[in-house]
C-alpha cells in the first residue's frame, strides 16, 4: 500500500515539480505512521502459492459391458435367425420339422410342421444338443400353436429367416391349407384367383388360375392387410406365385 501511494504521489508529482521532495516524502510518512497509531494494521497473511494442477493424464477407454449375446459357437451352424422376425421350414430338404416343449431333442415334441410353414419367432436362441433352440408360434389348421424349433445340425438349416407378417393375421379367416398339400380355386364365387410375384395386393401379377383349378401349396401363410398368401404352383407347373386364400366371411382358395 505505501509503495502504491509513493507511486500515485509521485506521479502527480512528475508535473510540477517541487523543490522539496524528500520533506514531503517524510510528512507523507509522518501523517501516515500517526493515522497507523490508533487502528493497528491488520495482519495481512501473504497469499496462498499457487497449487500446480495435476497433471492432465489420459483417461482410460470405457470398457463395454458384456452385452446379453448368446454363445458365438453352438455346433457347426451360423445362426441365421433372430428374435420378432419370421421363418419358415426349409423347403429342402422336405421333411416335417418337430416344435417342442423345451429346448432339446429329448423334450417332448409339442407339435409338428410340414417343409415351407411359416412362423414368428419369440425369443432365443439356447445352445441344447449343440443345436440353436428358438421359440416361435404360429397359425395352421389346428389353430395356434408354440414351442421350440432347431435351426439345424451339421451342415444342414432346418429353418429359415422369412417375412412372415402377424401370425394371427387379424380380420382373414382361419387358414385351411397346409404346406404340402394341394387346393383349388373355389367355385362360389366363380372367378379367377390373381396370382403374383409377391404377397401383396400390390405386387406384379403373374397370371390366374381360373375356378375349380388345383394347385400345389408350397408355403405359407404370410399376412398382408387381412389376407393370408400361399405360395402355390400349378399341377402343370406352368405357374407358381403367391394368391390370397379369402377375406373376411369370404374363402376364395378351399383344400382338394
């Protein structure tokens, strides 16, 4: 404080001169040491030094948890299938393909499905007889039914990823064909069934088939907007494409 005021003193000094300035310096510190003479000056404790910052290292990478994955190695298969998504039965080879009540195949078999029966898979997969176990639902003629399906062993799919759409198809009739087996076109209502590229309404179509015409079914069923599509060939093979069994109240496709 005293250098700051010597300083301040001196610069208004620096103007006008004076011829004493030793004299003044010394009644400056005179009037000051007699102001200091009834208040005493606080003690005034010197500033804390300055802490160095810790220094800055690199912050270790986050390491992920472990993520709820099944087992990468299962048997000899890759899984191919995943869970809220459809499937199918492989088409080959053509056998039937058992669901079950647990994963395994010693479980007791719950229900069984012909090659190219479409499913909607629940949850999965466990690793039981080193086989993928996946738990699906689906639609036939039955009614509906669950369990647990194999994806396949050695070097053999039983199954497969396919866009299925609900199962329980909401607003169409209950399905009366199965994979496998064969149909016809109804004869009430009399009229073709469009047959397309795609189960869509909207699809390419590919030709008809006209009323009292059989078929083979192939696959199937897939929902689109309230209808249930069957993959289906022509007994002359000169057609296969997809055709809607009916609508609501209404069967355009009937078992033969």
């Amino acid at each position: 404080m005293l250098i700051e005021r010597l300083t301040q003193t001196a610069e208004q000094w620096t103007d006008t001169p004076t011829p004493d300035v030793n004299a003044s310096v010394q009644a400056a510190l005179t009037g000051t040491a007699l102001a200091w003479t009834h208040t005493p000056s606080p003690t005034i404790p010197p500033p804390p030094s300055a802490t160095p910052f810790p220094t800055r290292t690199t912050a270790p990478s986050l390491t992920p948890l472990p993520s709820a994955t099944r087992v990468q190695n299962c048997g000899t298969l890759t899984s191919r299938m995943r869970v809220s998504t459809g499937g199918r039965t492989t088409l080959v080879p053509p056998d039937d393909t058992r669901i079950r009540q647990q994963p395994g195949i010693s479980a007791s078999v719950a229900h069984t499905i012909p090659a190219g029966q479409t499913f909607w898979v629940l949850s999965g997969p466990q690793c039981v007889d080193n086989i993928w176990w996946w738990q699906v639902e689906g639609y036939d003629t039955s009614g509906r039914w669950s369990g647990w399906i194999g994806e396949g062993q050695n070097s053999t799919y039983w199954i497969e990823p396919f866009e299925t759409g609900p199962v329980n198809c909401p607003g169409a009739p209950p399905p009366r064909l199965t994979p496998g087996g064969r149909g016809r076109v109804t004869l009430d209502p009399f009229l073709p069934n469009r047959v397309r590229s795609d189960p869509s309404r909207t699809a390419n179509q590919l030709g008809e088939i006209q009323p009292g015409e059989t078929f083979r079914v192939i696959s199937g069923p897939v929902c689109e907007q309230s209808w249930r599509w069957w993959l289906i060939q022509k007994e002359d093979n000169a057609l296969m494409g997809w055709t809607a069994e009916g609508e609501p109240g209404e069967y355009w496709l009937e078992p033969w």
